[in-house]
C-alpha cells in the first residue's frame, strides 16, 4: 500500500538513524508543524535542536512544509542552519525532488519524516524515498478531534 511507511514510529527520537545510514541514507528531509516542532508555533523543542545538530554531522536535513505562511517560513529559517521550505504542495514530490537535485542526492538515499500518511508518507513514496510517519510531537496536547483524524489516518494504512 502506497501510504504504508517503511517505519511507524512514536516519536521522531524512535528513529535508528546509525541503521538508515547503514542502508545508504545520505538526507533526511522533515516536515515541520507537528513534526519537529508544535503546530506554528515557529519554535523548535530543545531536544529536537540538540538531534538536528547530531544529524547534520552525518546527514543532509532540510525541512519541507506545506506551511504557505512565507512571515513564518522565513522566521523558521533564520533558526535553522538548513534550507526550510515552505508551500511545498505535498503530496506531491516535486520540491523535495528539486532540493534533493540541488543537493546532487538521489531519492532512494533519501528518507521522509512527517506525521501525516497522505501527504508526508504519500509525497516520499512517491518520491521513491524510504519513509518514517511519527506521531505529532504535542500528542499528548492535542485536541480530541485532531487525535481522531489521526487515529483514522492510522487505521487505513494498517490494512
């Protein structure tokens, strides 16, 4: 199934990244709110700070958002020490294809992270990169109805 991911995962610090480099992994490409960093809030958790300093050592990283808010992309960007792109259009994979040629790294040295199967896990199938789908970072914060759409997304790509 094309919205299954190649890893399910609670939390993005369930990520064996020392394996996925064993495989030939070169880029790791996030997506932003919910993933690396509550919902717009524009500001990235310590601890996930601290891990995207360890994976620039041995990885290229880029945030790919379909966040369309260029004020809050921008602000994203000048925190960060790697490309942040927003208005990505995901599912589709062409921006990260686009970064990832800019980069000269092939898509099946690549892995996807986000948290939501139909856009983050459909664009890097499509793509044709390894993927990782996470639970929101804020889960236990999260209203009852997002955790429900959630909880769908999660039923369908178990089947």
């Amino acid at each position: 199934m094309i919205l299954k991911p190649d890893y399910n995962l609670v939390s993005l610090f369930d990520i064996d990244f020392k394996e996925l480099k064993s495989i030939g992994i070169n880029a790791v490409l996030f997506d932003l709110d919910s993933t690396v960093m509550p919902s717009k809030s524009g500001e990235y958790p310590n601890k996930v700070l601290e891990l995207l300093k360890e994976l620039k050592q041995n990885f290229v990283i880029a945030i790919i958002s379909n966040n369309k808010r260029e004020e809050y992309i921008s602000k994203v960007q000048a925190m960060s020490d790697f490309p942040v792109i927003g208005n990505a259009n995901k599912p589709n994979p062409k921006v990260m294809r686009e970064f990832l040629k800019s980069v000269n790294i092939l898509p099946e040295n690549t892995v996807v992270v986000g948290d939501r199967p139909l856009t983050d896990i459909l664009a890097g199938k499509l793509l044709g990169a390894k993927t990782v789908l996470v639970d929101s970072i804020t889960r236990e914060s999260e209203n009852k109805s997002t955790r429900f759409v959630r909880c769908l997304e999660r039923l369908v790509i178990r089947k």
